[in-house]
C-alpha cells in the first residue's frame, strides 16, 4: 500500500503541476486519504411492491487528495465520492464533495471551487444550515451532502468572523428509484421535471453572510441567505405519469437565521431560530434543547451525554419537512477507549400526531485501519393524519458497515 500511495503521489502530483501551472521547483506537501466502505443494508417488512428486495449490498469509497504550498497559504483540495449499489441505480452515484483551491493571507481566506460548509449547533435538526443540498439517497438522517459550487471570502479579527458566499449552481435533491429503492414512501418523485420560481433555474445566483463569534460561554452564528431553497415542494400535477408521481419545486427564499451555543461546566445549551420569506409569505421556525454529559459514570471511565430538543414550524403539517412540532430525545454513550467506541440511542416524537421513530447508531474502530458502524431505524408507530410515517412504516431497516482507511 505504502509504495502505490507513493506512486499515486508522483503521478497527481505532475498533473496538478501540469493542470496548474506550478512550477517543478516548487516543493509541494502532498496528503492522500480516504476510505473503502463495503455496506449491507436489510429491511426486514415487504416492500410496496415484489420488485423492493430486502437485502442491498453497496460499496462506497472517497479519496481525499490535498496540495500544500510550503508557505501554506495555499491549498488544493480535491475529494471525489462515489457508490454503487446492487438494486438502486439513483443510489449508484459520484459526486465531487470537495475541488477546490483556498488562499489564506493573514485575517484573510479566499475559497473557489466545490465546498461542504456547516452551520448550526443541535442534533435532531439542522435548522439553519443552508448552503450545501442534502445527498438524500445516501444516508437516511440527512447528514450527508453533495458537493456545492462557490466563492466564499472570510475575514476574521477580534470582533468575530465575517464571511460571504456566492453561490452559482444549483444542486438537485436525489430521491430513491421507487422501483427499487428503499427506504421509500411509494411515490415516484419526477426529478427530470423539477419546477424553479427562478427564471435562471438551477444558475439562480445565491447569495449568503455569515457572521460567528465567541463571547464568554457562547459561540454565537447570524446568517442571511437569499436563493433557491435546498428543501424542495413535493406537489402532485395533473400531468399522468406510472402509478402516484410529484414534482419537485424549488422556490425563491429570503432566510436570516441565528444559532447560539452556551457551554456551562457539563450543560450544552442550543437554540436555533429562523425567519423565512417564500412565495409572499413569512415563515418562523425554530429549534433547542440541552445537552448534559455525566462523566466517569459509576467510576467506568465512560461518559453519558443525555439530550432533549425541541423543534418547531409555523406551517405545522404543511412544512415540507416531517419536524414541525416534534420532541426529539438521545442518550450518546461514550466508552473512552482505545477503539472510540460511541453508541448512539435517540427518538423522536411528534405532538401532533403522535408518531414515534427511534434510531440506534454505534461505532467501534478495530485496530488502527478499519471501523465498524451499525445503525437501525424504526418507525415505532405511524400516527393518524402522519402521511409520512405512514409511507414509511413498513420501511424499518439496518445498516451496517466496515470501513477500511488509508
């Protein structure tokens, strides 16, 4: 492994040159990552239809390739995904997560290219994080995203950090093959037919700024952004399509939004709020809770994180997201040893219609080049009026994962 990696570097590194104009002279550090993840996924309820198997297998991998000038000011990142997967072809995918080039000059970081960037402090939702498009078929939690095109310019001095971003392209949300995929609600979402408020569609240019800071206990974030909505509008048209089918509609948003953290001895205190503007109308949402860690318990050396949020929207059960007044609980074991071992327990619980989902995620590394996931998701009850849970009730699934890092 030790002398393809060697060679891999020679090689990337006369095309960057080449590509980039670099003179040979110039010494460059080199630093090649990343993973191979083989993955079985079982759903143990019948699919929708005979065509929805219970078992995919899939393997993943991402590569990481970073060039460092030796002043370190600049830097090439370039981070390719991809995965293919035995039943679901929207699932068989590759994106670029990250291909970009970043400058730093004192108070000062330029950043041009393809960029993940993340906002917000709670747990069950991420309420105000905006700029990168959710990679929907790859993970079930929404905590994977798909690589954003952008110029993003910092500065930063002791007042905080100021940043702005221009966002040229627009991602497309990926959904589940319906034929074949899972988890899936039986409704066919028609991609290729997406409707834009933007005359420019997905070259709409966003725009966003983000200010963050320190002060006493708190890490405070304010942010503005105005563009095409990440979360699209599932609608029904009168179009005929093969059984039930929606199109996806991406509106025009005004988002300002804030998210604030105190850290107090073993407490986390987390809120986030925003105030949307989308077709005339204004929208509050809003999120928080607390985070209490017990440390050493019972004299183990293990630690126990305990968090309960809360998240709300005023459209309630016209959001086009299923977490509009829903309390959300979690108990985050942690063992502290040499394996890192986590284990993760949450629920979630809406107030409305009394649907229940509980999830248990864990990780263990073994030795010092492979990790072990496991994650389970379930749909403990589907509520009365809950359209989604109902979908989405005989999609009960487990996950699991080894991957191998280089």
């Amino acid at each position: 492994m030790g002398s393809l990696r060697a060679h891999l570097r020679v090689a990337l590194t006369a095309i960057f040159m080449a590509a980039t104009g670099f003179c040979p002279a110039v010494a460059l550090d080199i630093e090649l990552s990343g993973y191979v993840e083989p993955e079985w996924r079982h759903f143990p309820n019948d699919g929708p239809t005979p065509t929805h198997e219970h078992d995919f297998g899939s393997v993943a991998g991402e590569v990481e390739l970073a060039f460092f000038s030796p002043s370190g000011d600049h830097t090439v990142i370039i981070t390719p995904f991809a995965r293919w997967d035995e039943h679901d072809h929207e699932r068989s995918h590759a994106d670029l997560r990250e291909a970009k080039y970043q400058y730093v000059n004192g108070d000062w970081e330029i950043v041009v290219g393809i960029d993940k960037v993340f906002w917000g402090v709670t747990e069950f939702y991420h309420l105000v994080d905006i700029i990168n498009q959710t990679d929907n078929v790859e993970s079930a939690d929404g905590e994977q995203k798909l690589g954003q095109p952008m110029l993003r310019v910092s500065l930063t001095r002791d007042w905080g950090t100021l940043t702005g971003f221009y966002l040229p392209y627009f991602r497309l949300r990926q959904f589940p093959d319906p034929a074949t995929g899972r988890p899936t609600t039986g409704i066919t979402v028609r991609d290729e037919k997406a409707i834009f408020e933007s005359k420019d569609k997905r070259f709409n240019p966003d725009v966003a700024l983000r200010f963050t800071h320190t002060i006493d206990v708190f890490d405070i974030g304010l942010s503005y952004f105005k563009g095409t909505a990440r979360t699209p509008i599932l609608a029904f048209v009168p179009e005929t399509y093969d059984g039930v089918s929606v199109v996806p509609r991406y509106d025009l948003i005004s988002q300002a939004s804030i998210d604030v953290q105190a850290t107090i001895g073993p407490w986390l205190l987390k809120f986030e709020g925003a105030r949307r503007e989308q077709r005339n109308e204004w929208v509050t949402q809003a999120t928080g809770g607390v985070e209490y860690t017990l440390y050493n318990v019972f004299s183990t050396g293990t630690d126990l994180g305990i968090v309960a949020e809360y998240i709300y929207d005023q459209r309630r059960m016209d959001a086009p997201h299923p977490l509009n007044d829903d309390v959300g609980f979690g108990l985050r074991w942690t063992a502290n040893d040499a394996q890192s071992t986590v284990v993760l327990l949450g629920g979630v619980y809406d107030l409305e219609t009394d649907s229940t989902g509980v999830s248990l995620e864990a990780e263990r590394r073994l030795g010092s080049s492979f990790k072990a996931q496991l994650e389970v998701r379930q749909q403990e009850k589907a509520g009365t009026g809950d359209t989604l849970a109902q979908a989405l009730k005989d999609e009960d699934m487990v996950r699991f994962r080894i991957a191998y890092y280089f």
